[in-house]
C-alpha cells in the first residue's frame, strides 16, 4: 500500500506542481520578525504592481507556517488534501457559479443533491434525509443545532433547554451552543469511560435528573472519531437513550466519517445511522482542501422549517426541478465547495478512495507495532481511528522530567525538518501524538520517525537526568 497516492497520481505533477508530491519540502516555514511586521503594516498601493513580482510575494506569504500536506506532518488532524481536490476548486471557482439557487446553477445544484443522496446511503440514513455543503464543521454544527433547537425547543423553554456532550467533544460544539441562545449552565459534560467515550449510564442520569428538576433535555452531541484519540460514542447505545427522552443526537463525524466509505471498517460507526443530524468534514479524511463539509438531517424538510425564506428579488428564481439550496441552510450567497470532491471521486473512483482510508489504519497500526518494540516507551491511548498517543517513560525518572522530554523531543524533530509530532495532554502528563491519515506516508517514514523519536528521547534525557 506504500505511495499509493503517487500511483492514483502518476503523471499529474505536470498540471498541479510537484509540491504535493514532494517528500523534501520544509515541514514548516515561519516569517522573520520584520516580515511578520512588515506584512501587518501593509496596505495596497496606490499604482499597481506588476502580476510577476506580486505572484512571487503571494507565494511567499502562503508559504509561512506548517506544511499540513507533507506526508511527515502528523499533527492535529493533518489536510492531506489531494491535488484533485485543489483542480476541482479551481476549476469550479473560475465558473464562479451561484449555488444558493438552482435557477442560477441547476447543474451544480442537482449534483449537490445527487452528492448528498449518497453520502446519507454511506451513513445508513434513511431515504426521507437530506442536506448541504457548507464551508466546515463548525457552521455544519451550527445548522445542525439551529435545527434541533427549532424542532424541540419551545420558545417559553429556551432558558430551561439543556445540551450533553463529553470532555472529548470538539471545542466548536461550545460556540454554537452558545450562538443557539445556550448559556454555559444549559450544558452538561458527560464523564467518559476509560476508552475516552460518552457513558451512556451517566448520561442517562444526567437527563434524569434535568427533568426532575423541570429542565428540557433536548440534544446530546455525540462524535464519531474524537480529535485527541480518534474515539467513537457507543452511539447506538446513546440513540436508545435519546429515542427514550425525545432527545435530539447529532453526531460530530467531522473526521471520523470517512470511515463510511472504507468497507473493510465502517463497522466502527455502528449506529451512526440513527442520528437526527450528522456534520462531516471532505477536508480531513477525504483528502479535500479546505471549505468542503456537510451537514445531514434524517428529515430533510427540519431545516426547511428553520431557514426557508423569500423576498422579492428571488421571485424568479423560486421554482425549479431541484429546490433551493438557502432554503435547507445559513448562506444565501454560496460556493459551489462540492464540485471538487465529484472531481475527485470521478477521478479516483470509490475504490481508491477505500484503499486511501484504509491507509491511515494501517499506518498508525505500524507506529504502535514500531513502539512496541521500544522498551522506555509507552503507548497512552492505543492506534485507534488513524490516530496513537505515547510517551517516552523510562524507569526511574520523575514525571516532570519525563513531560519535559517529550517537549524537546517533539521541538527537537520539528527543528531537523523530520516530522511534525506535536504534544498533548492525557490523565496529566504530557504525551506525543500522531495522527496518520495521509496516504502518501510510506511504511519506511513511519519506521525512520520512531527511530528519530527514540534517539531523540534517549539523547535528551541524558541531558536532562545527568
């Protein structure tokens, strides 16, 4: 399975560049003090540039900061974007097409739809589902909740409506919470288990007791692939529960989704099938550039009910074969973000795509089997979902000393441009972190970054402990 990027890839270096294919690139590039001051106090012209010396500074301005396309980051939840992705957001955004209204962009509308048929049969919804691209999981959820708060929340009740999610739920769950009218003691935070997953036990005492004291449960937001460990809510476990209250679940599958469309695993997102709302981001592990994500209803007329609207200037454009899309969604004014993932999957095709998910199990599978064999190191949350935590911990050693290797070592392998390995936090003590999915990792990076990683570790800490 090694490079099989390049194989789906041959002969395009010549369209897009080769700096996507490129192994040598710099893992990140940061601006110089007076570079970083002189672009904060800049301002147009008043007589234009020339296109070549203004194209050389724009390159060099996109250039600062990480190289989240290098097969040797692994930080966060690394792009991986595919060169397809990028032609196809080219391609669409020279058309400039409107696809807020399906008079004005009736091709693009209808392969919207067609797209989010699809993507709703992968998650096991049924027939009655529908929804939308939008630019990311943040605004994905922000429609979701919009709609599940319309649905089940009735205004005399917004100040006593409550939300569940878990120390795991991404940060950006808060936010739309709170743009939803939820103050911060409207939401209660599920312990997890010690799979860093939702208990549903806890949850359903949590509800419980909400309503004994004359409180409105009305949404538990659950995540398909947590961002820390790449966990998965028991979700049929929490749908019972849900379906039991007359809770509202939405499903933050932003990264985790993908799965779906790798046969051989979408087992693990059991359940995902009974979500009232589902948000998925094409961006992480479908190989997308940024601005492609999609929010999916079970019922595709709820969001009608919370977003359809007219007005005058749109008289014209009401009807058509296929409805409007700012009737289902926040934007009126939107892009066409869908049209680079179908040029990607026409291109590709859904079995490549399979092998291409695929390869970020079998790549973080290989991290833990390659630290397995190192005795002073020790695996925190297990290779799960594309994503492992571990740790440098040999015997002896205080527990400070042991986060302040980690440190270094995670700082000393970004200076030698080997790889981004980034810290974090578990249970108190600082661990690394590396999440997998870009297929153009080779088995061989993976083995000469664990052996970076140890020599590192054992050279620091000879610094550090004698």
């Amino acid at each position: 399975m090694d490079g099989i990027v390049r194989e789906a890839l041959q002969g395009l270096s010549g369209i897009v560049g080769d700096r996507f294919l490129s192994d040598q690139a710099t893992l990140v590039k940061r601006p110089t003090e007076e570079q970083l001051v002189k672009l904060l106090k800049s301002s147009p012209p008043d007589q234009g540039r020339s296109l070549e010396d203004v194209v050389k500074e724009f390159e060099d301005i996109l250039s600062y900061g990480f190289n989240v396309n290098h097969p040797r980051f692994y930080a966060f939840v690394p792009s991986a974007a595919s060169p397809l992705s990028w032609l196809g957001d080219v391609i669409s955004t020279s058309f400039n097409n409107y696809a807020g209204s399906s008079e004005s962009g009736a091709g693009i509308c209808a392969v919207e739809e067609s797209i989010i048929r699809w993507v709703a049969e992968k998650f096991g919804l049924p027939p009655s589902a529908g929804g939308q691209f939008v630019s990311g999981a943040s605004l994905a959820c922000l429609t979701a909740l919009t709609v599940a708060r319309d649905q089940l929340v009735e205004d005399d009740m917004r100040t006593k409506a409550t939300a569940y999610v878990t120390e795991e739920t991404h940060f950006c769950i808060a936010k739309t919470l709170h743009i939803t009218g939820l103050l911060k003691q409207q939401i209660r935070t599920v312990p997890c288990n010690a799979e860093f997953q939702m208990d549903p036990e806890s949850l359903r005492r949590a509800i419980t007791q909400d309503i004994e004291n004359g409180l409105k449960p009305y949404v538990v937001i659950t995540t398909c692939g947590s961002t820390s460990t790449g966990s998965i809510d028991p979700l049929d476990a929490i749908a019972d529960i849900a379906a039991e209250h007359g809770l509202w679940m939405h499903v933050d599958a932003a990264y985790g989704g993908s799965v779906a469309f790798c046969q051989s695993r979408r087992n693990l997102l059991q359940g995902i099938g009974r979500a009232d709302s589902i948000a998925w981001d094409p961006h992480k592990w479908l190989f997308q550039t940024y601005g492609c994500s999609v929010v999916l209803f079970r019922d595709k007329s709820h969001p009608r009910e919370s977003f359809a609207t007219t007005a005058h200037f749109l008289r014209d454009v009401e009807d058509g074969y296929v409805e409007n899309p700012f009737n289902f969604g926040i934007e009126l004014t939107r892009p066409a973000c869908h049209m680079r993932l179908w040029f990607s999957l026409q291109i590709l095709g859904t079995d490549m795509i399979d092998r291409m998910v695929l390869r970020g199990f079998e790549l973080s599978d290989l991290v833990q089997t390659e630290l397995s064999k190192l005795s002073e190191w020790e695996i925190v949350t297990p290779s799960n979902m594309a994503v492992i935590n571990f740790r440098f911990n040999p015997h002896g050693v205080s527990t400070e000393a042991i986060d302040d290797i980690n440190s270094l070592v995670s700082k000393r392998m970004l200076a030698q441009n080997i790889a981004v390995v980034l810290t974090t936090r578990f249970r108190g003590v600082v661990c690394l972190r590396m999440c997998t999915i870009n297929p153009q990792t080779t088995d061989d990076e993976i083995r000469d970054i664990i052996d970076a990683l140890n020599r590192n570790a054992r050279l620091i800490s000879k610094g550090i402990i004698d």
